[in-house]
C-alpha cells in the first residue's frame, strides 16, 4: 500500500514529507510574528510620534511645565495667536491649573467608587439573595459598557442644572466673582458623573476576583465558626486584593483618559479649585488634562497649539502607561495561586 | 468637532478646505450649498474653528480660503481680506431681564469684571450676580468685541468662555442672569434671548446697514495673497455682488452690503 | 456497671451566624454592604429607567430613516440615519481588522511565543493598549493620517491632506477594539488542557494545523465574546470620532466611485451625533439626543446579551476530560 495514502485527504499533515522549503509551522510563525511586530511597532510608533510633537512644548517650558503660574487660560490663547507667521511661537505654559483638577477628579472619583464598589461587590456576590444577583449581574455588565457620552448627555441634562439651580447659592455665587463664575458645570458634576461610569466597571472586574476565591478556603472558615460577614471580609477580600488593585488600576486609566464626557460637565475654565474655599470648593469650573485637548482640538492647525495640546497628550499617554505596568504587576501574586480571575 | 455641513458629492468635483468663523457658519452653510446647486462640481469642506484660527490656516497654506468677523491686522501678513457682507454683534440678556438696553462703557465694565451685580447696573430688575458669557480666543468675534468694546483689555476670568455663537445664546437662554454678545443670526426672535440697545441704537439690520449701531462689522473673506485660488475668488465675487446671495444673506439675518437688489 | 452518657465540660460553641459571634463591626460591615447594595440596586435602576422613559418619549420611527438637516426647529432636523450607518460601518470596518489581527496575536502568544522578550513585549504593549485614552490615539491618527502618503485614505486638495475618513477613524478604533479580543482569544485558547494539543500533534498534525482544526473552534466562544466586547467599545467612543471623522452630519463622500468613496469621505456616528445635540453641543437638541442615545444603548444592550447567549451556550459544550 502506499505509504502516503491516508495522508492523501489530510492537507495539514506535513512530518513524513521532505522538509523542501519552510515547513507550515515556521512559515505560520513567522506570519504571525510578523503581525505581532507590526502591532508593537504601531505602539512604539504612538509614543514616538507624540513625544516628537510634544517636545517643542516641553522643551522650552522645561519643568515649570508642570508647575503654576498665570492663568493657563490666557497662556493657551497667547499660545493659539501667536501661531502666524507673523511672530516667534509662543510655548509659555503651565499647567499646574489642569493637572490638579485631573488629579482631584479622578482621586476623588475614584477613592468613591473604590469604596461602593468593594462593599458593592461583596454585596452581589455573597449576600444578595439569589433572585436579585441575577438581575444585578447582567445590569452591572450593562452599565459598564454604556458608551460614556450617554452618561454625559444625562449629566447635562439632569445633574449640573440641579446642582446649579439647587446647591450653588448666590451669596457662594457673589463670594467668588469676578474671578470665577459658579454654574452647575463644576468638580461635582465631574466627580459624580465619572464615579457613576467606573463604579459599575470596577464592580464587575471586584466581582470576578471574588468569585474566583476557592469556596473550600471559605467553607473551612465557615466550619471553624466564624461568621460569615467576617469570613468573606477576612478571607475572601483579603485574597482578591490584588485584583482590587487591578480593577482600581484600571478604572483609574479609565476616568484619566476621559476626556468628552467630563469635558461636557466640568466648567471648561482653565482654574485650579481652591480646597480653602471650603464648600465652594466642589462647585468650581475647571478643566482637567483630556477635556482640555477636546476643548482646544479645533486649533490643532496652529503649530504652537499643536505642540502643546501633543505635550498634554504624552503626559496621559505615561500616565496610563504606567499605570498598565501597576495592574500588571499587581495581579502577579494572584498568579502564583493559580487563581487567574 | 463641531461639524461641518458641506455639500454633497459628485463627479469630477473639486473640494475647496476653508476654515473661520464658526459665528457666520450658518449662513456659509446655506451659501455654499446655493453655490454648490449652482455649480455642481464644487463643494466646500469648511471648519469653524475661529476666525484667528482660519487666518492663521491661510497664511500657512493648510486651507484654501478663510472667513472672518474682524478687519485685517499687521499679524495677518500674507493674506489679503475682502468684505463680503455686514453683520452687527448684538449683547444680548435672558428676557426675564427687564434691562433694555445698555451703553458701551457700562458693557465693558460688565465683561471686566468692574460690575458683578445686576444691581449695579440700571435698568435691571435683578439683584443677582451677573453671569457673563462669551466666546473663546481663536473667534474672530472674540478679537472684534475686545477691540469695539474692551478697548484691548482681555476678558474677565469670568466670563464663561464657549466655543460658537449657538452656545452662548443657549447660555444665556437658559440663565435669567445671563448677558452675552451674539451675532445678529442668533438674537433674533425664537433664539431665545433678547438682543440690548446699545448707546441707544437697536441692533437691527437696518441700524447695521447705515453704520449708527457701534458693533457692526464687515464679514470678511481672507485668501492667500499671490496665489489665491480662481475658484474661491469667484464664490466671494458671486457672494458679495450676486442677488441670489444677497437674498441668502437677508434671510440667514445678516445684512447684504454690496449685493445688487 | 452502670456507664454515665459523659456530660461535655462546657456548652458546644454556638455555630456560626448566631447573633453572638457577630462583632459590631461586623454587623456595621454587613450593613453597609447592605445599603450601597441597594443603593446602587437604586441608582442603576434609576438610570435605566430613566433613559427608557427619555428615549420611549422622543424616539420616533421617522427619526431611524431620514438625514440630519440644517434647520432652526427640531421638525425641521430630521433624525440620525447616516450617524446611525456610520456607527454600523465603523464597527464593522474596524472589526474586521481587530478581529483577525486580534485572534492571530494571542495564536502567536499562546502557541508560539518565541522569542520569549518578544513575547512580554507583545503582552505589554496589547495592555498598555487597552488602558490608552482613545483621545492620545485620536491624536496620533491626527498625525499618522495627514501624511502625505496616506492621502488616499482621505480626501487631498490642492496639496492639503484632510485627514479625516471612515478609514482614518476605522484603523484606530481597530486599535481599541484589539486588546478585547487578544485578551479573550488568549484565555479561550489557554483553557484548553495540553493533552488536546498533543493528541494533535501525535496523530501528526502541525501546530498550525491544530490551531487552526483543533483549538480555535473550541474556543469560538471565547473569539466571539471578546470580539463583542472590543465591538461594544468601538461603537461608544466619541474622541476618536470626533477627531478623526469629520463630523459632517450626513455623509460627504470623496468622490462617486460607490464604496470607497464614502468610506474615504466624512460623516458622523450615533456618539458624535448625541455629542453634537446635547445642550453643550451646537445643535442643542437634547430630544433628538435622547433618541439616539436609546438607539445606541439598544445595540449595546443587544451586544450584552448576545456575549451572555454566547458565554452560555458555550457552557453546555464539550468538556475535556
């Protein structure tokens, strides 16, 4: 018989030929591989194109880059005219004002949800009764995906008239004018808004580690005795913790790259809030780092702006990077368990 | 983006990019597709990113042609500007506001931050802090409301700066102690804001047309000096002379200068 | 002799769930998990309704089949077919790149994987990408697209590269929809136990081979979820719209030629439009907003329950021994 004939219909098998050229496993390897590099080359391409862009900026503002002084507002618009062909670029710029209303946005935004989401989480997974986990379930899926602009839309709609009809007086109104203008479009809105979009995101990603937590390590601490509200807390909780750095990890990328949805209901004013003013604090416009590129995003065309929007851009870029390594190592250790959640 | 009505395709068609005031977008919007009916290969692909913007976009050759709402400056060398039609820029309140009109010194201590309180303006029947509301720095009429009104000063930190004409009606629309400055196209009835006489004059098109309203002003068109293109040259002689245009331009609320009736 | 029943020392401790066991503390915990339970049980059911009554009230039918119009009124706007196909061509266009691309990077991953610092390269730049704001990857699109050379996939004029197209937008949400799809491929293909695999190998299948007869459709379901996961994403992002597409209502396209002349000229999605008609937008028509944001949520709650549908069937499927 011949030797080959079971092998006629089998296209795939390759070992009993003569290896005459690549064999379908080296040539596949390299296809993909070469995919595999086209990709990372487009990532290391991003980073290299924006920091070749935002590097006129960073250039000759240096470290004061970072800092204060002046208002930013008027700095971006010296920035935007200076773009004729007229006079030097102007790069002066420093965007403390924007970087502390993305760091107090995004902290408090999530600093809230970090803490519904755990006892939230907890909640779903172990002590809601049945019939109420299935509809939470699929809602928590649900609201993690709605697209962010929706959450916006209804911001705008209900959450900043409210707060600028109801909360804002105007005694607060007249306390601070004329540098400022209290509406409803403030740190409140923001924050509210960006903890209702990553809450049901880190519920979801809290629940999944919980859920993959051994129930033989949680009925064992049940047979000693203990109750079970200390027995999920203790054991439980306390071996997902890395995915809750994961998940915080992740939300917080998240609301840092948030940009059109915050940018609808934060103020759009280049001002740092003052946490002096005390109540009023929460009620002050600003604009933090990714609204601001939104804002600004039709002067894209004016090489001085173009730089500088692309510098603020490189910032959210390692910022998010670094944040990915954070997540990344944070569920190593859960990895050595072999709980992969 | 805010997004651009351009007209549609066909075959063989050039597009002409052109940028500017986002202030006049609506009537440019309805000109070029009148001008694209006409001319069926011709279509326009136009951002409103402001004014100064656009201007900026011609001299370095990234747009075609550009519109703006302010007359030239020693910073717009390299383009050459012709006046298309007239327009006036109207300061407009909330129509709870029982202020009717104001003068030109009393606006610029509004939009200073001198006077914070409607109390401290006459004429108001309101005892709360004004909210004022205008545009952002790359609009033309931004730079033209600083030169007429401010005298060069900057605006106060605050004045809630937005990015179109549309938004600041909305705003002030929505806020009974709103006050803002609008073009004439979004002061009129049904926009929901109430346009002021200012020193006394009415912004109306006829006010605009015989100059005795302080803000009126020449829309112009900008092209790039030397090498303008043919075919922009002649849609801004079709919509400067021509009656169809000239009819557009009445409609759309703002006032022909040069069209032939 | 007479044998005692041993009387224990003391008391059996009380089992666990009596109320003498429980610290206050622990009582204040349960508590709390209690209230923010129902408390978000409230405010997620809060949120549905209210986008189901807000959308019931302005969606009409008319609003799914004609074209955004310039008007003053809101009978005159018409409503939001072409951002409603636009959404509909971007997830597919941008699918159909992540997706292949998507499945053969976690392929390589989990059956290649040499060499290895080409491998943790490769896992960390699909996780840096999955964390980047799609405003810096609207950004470098900006850059990437306005290049001269890549002016066939947008409109030029006169020298100037507009830069903004389907395919512009299209590749680089294929960017955010990637890291989805690599991420579920690469745990679907990881699930499956290496006895499968070499029972390939011994009867003499290559490693491609059995990827290719053997391991992915097995873990079809997992290809499918992700890629209606990364689809999910594409269709809610705004930034990358915003920059990269345009923003004309209804679609310009580039020239006549029938497909691509569309796909290189400029249009708007649902988001971009819901952007536009919000209040802080130029249209400012909040209920034409309203009704295109339940059409949006619909296809995303559809997508919902089509990964739920996929997730379970896949449940009741072959299990290894």
């Amino acid at each position: 018989m011949d030797r080959d004939a079971y092998l006629d219909h089998d296209p795939d098998a390759g070992f009993l030929e003569p290896d005459r050229r690549l064999s379908q496993d080296q040539r596949a390897e390299l296809g993909l591989g070469a995919l595999v590099c086209v990709v990372v080359g487009l990532l290391v391409a991003l980073f290299v194109f924006v920091l070749r862009e935002a590097w006129p900026s960073f250039a000759h503002n240096g470290l004061a880059w970072f800092g204060g002084g002046g208002s930013v507002d008027q700095q971006l618009q010296a920035i935007s005219t200076s773009g004729d062909l007229k006079h030097a670029p102007v790069y002066t710029f420093h965007a403390w004002p924007l970087i502390w209303s993305t760091i107090v946005i995004t902290i408090g935004a999530v600093a809230i949800a970090f803490v519904s989401s755990l006892f939230i989480a907890v909640f779903m997974v172990e002590f809601a009764p049945p019939w109420l986990r299935r509809i939470l379930e699929p809602v928590v899926r649900l609201l993690a995906s709605v697209p962010s602009v929706i959450y916006g839309l209804a911001a705008v709609l209900v959450l900043v008239p409210f707060i600028g009809n109801h909360l804002i007086t105007q005694n607060e109104k007249a306390s601070v004018t004329p540098t400022i203008q209290l509406s409803g479009s403030s740190l409140l809105a923001a924050i509210v808004v960006l903890t209702v979009m990553i809450a049901p995101i880190m519920i979801a990603v809290f629940a999944d580690g919980l859920r993959s937590v051994p129930r033989g390590w949680l009925e064992g601490s049940l047979a000693l005795g203990i109750n079970r509200w200390r027995t999920f807390w203790k054991v439980g909780v306390r071996t997902a913790r890395p995915v809750f750095v994961a998940g915080t990890v992740l939300a917080t990328a998240r609301a840092l790259g948030e940009a059109v949805m915050v940018s609808m209901v934060s103020g759009g004013v280049g001002f740092a809030p003052n946490p002096v003013d005390g109540l009023i604090f929460f009620f002050e416009p600003s604009r933090p780092l990714a609204a601001t590129i939104i804002a600004f995003t039709e002067e894209l065309s004016s090489p001085p702006m173009k730089h500088t929007l692309y510098a603020i851009a490189a910032v959210l870029l390692f910022s998010s990077a670094m944040l990915s390594v954070i997540g990344w190592a944070a569920k190593q250790p859960m990895r050595r368990y072999g709980l992969v959640p | 983006m805010i997004p651009m009505m351009a007209v549609p395709a066909s075959a063989g068609a050039t597009t002409l990019f052109g940028s500017g005031s986002s202030a006049e977008q609506p009537i440019l919007n309805v000109l070029f597709r009148a001008y694209n009916r006409l001319h069926a290969s011709i279509r326009f692909n136009y951002l409103p990113d402001g004014g100064n913007a656009g201007v900026q976009d011609v001299q370095a050759g990234r747009r075609l042609f550009a519109v703006n709402t302010r007359p030239p400056l020693p910073s717009d060398s390299g383009t050459t500007y012709f006046k298309l039609f007239l327009d006036g820029l109207c300061v407009a309140v909330n129509p709870s506001n029982s202020l009717s009109g104001l003068t030109v010194a009393q606006t610029k201590n509004i939009f200073t931050g001198v006077a914070t309180n409607w109390s401290q303006v006459g004429g108001s029947n309101l005892t709360t802090t004004i909210d004022p509301v205008g545009r952002n720095s790359s609009a033309g009429s931004y730079t033209f409301f600083q030169q007429a009104v401010l005298g060069g000063a900057t605006q106060s930190s605050n004045v809630h700066p937005v990015t179109s004409d549309g938004l600041v009606a909305t705003a002030v629309s929505k806020d009974s102690s709103g006050i803002g400055y609008v073009g004439l196209a979004h002061a009129g009835k049904g926009s929901g804001v109430k346009a002021l006489t200012l020193n006394g004059v009415s912004c109306s098109q006829a006010n605009i047309k015989n100059e005795t309203y302080p803000l009126f002003r020449y829309i112009w068109g900008v092209l790039p000096t030397g090498h303008a293109s043919r075919t922009v040259e002649t849609f801004f002689d079709w919509v400067r002379t021509s009656k169809q245009a000239g009819q557009i331009i009445q409609r759309a609320g703002a006032v022909p200068a040069f069209n032939k009736k | 002799m007479t044998t005692a029943t041993p009387t224990p020392a003391r008391s059996t401790p009380k089992r666990s769930g009596s109320s003498a066991s429980w610290r206050w503390s622990d009582r204040l915990g349960l508590g709390l998990a209690w209230f923010l339970g129902l408390l978000f049980c409230a405010i997620a059911a809060a949120i549905v309704i209210y986008f189901l009554v807000e959308g019931i009230r302005y969606l009409r039918p008319n609003l799914l089949v004609t074209n955004p119009a310039p008007g003053v009124s809101e009978s005159q706007t018409g409503g939001f077919l072409d951002p409603l196909l636009g959404t509909l061509i971007l997830g597919a266009m941008s699918m159909a790149v992540a997706v292949p691309v998507g499945v053969g990077i976690a392929v390589w991953l989990s059956e290649f994987g040499r060499p290895t610092g080409l491998a943790r390269v490769a896992e960390s730049a699909v996780e840096m990408l999955a964390g980047e704001p799609s405003v810096v990857l609207a950004l470098f699109g900006t850059i990437l697209f306005t290049v001269g050379q890549l002016g066939f996939l947008s409109q030029t004029s006169h020298g100037i590269v507009l830069g903004q197209s389907f395919f512009a937008a299209a590749a680089m949400l294929s960017l955010v929809g990637l890291p989805m799809v690599v991420a579920s491929t690469r745990e679907g293909l990881q699930a499956i136990p290496s006895h499968v695999r070499e029972a390939s190998y011994a009867v003499g299948k290559t490693k491609i081979a059995t990827t290719r007869r053997v391991l992915l459709p097995a873990a079809r379901p997992s290809v499918i979820t992700g890629s209606m996961l990364g689809l999910g994403r594409v269709i809610g992002d705004t930034a990358i719209v915003l920059l990269l597409l345009g923003g004309t209502l209804t679609f310009q396209a580039a020239n006549s030629t029938p497909l691509l002349g569309l796909l290189r000229g400029t249009g708007d999605t649902l988001t971009g439009y819901i952007y536009y008609n919000a209040p802080t937008g130029d249209g400012n028509q909040p209920s034409k907003a309203y009704a295109a944001a339940f059409v949006l949520m619909l296809m995303v709650l559809a997508i919902n329950v089509g990964v739920d549908f996929v997730v379970r069937r896949s449940q009741r499927a072959v299990r290894w021994s």
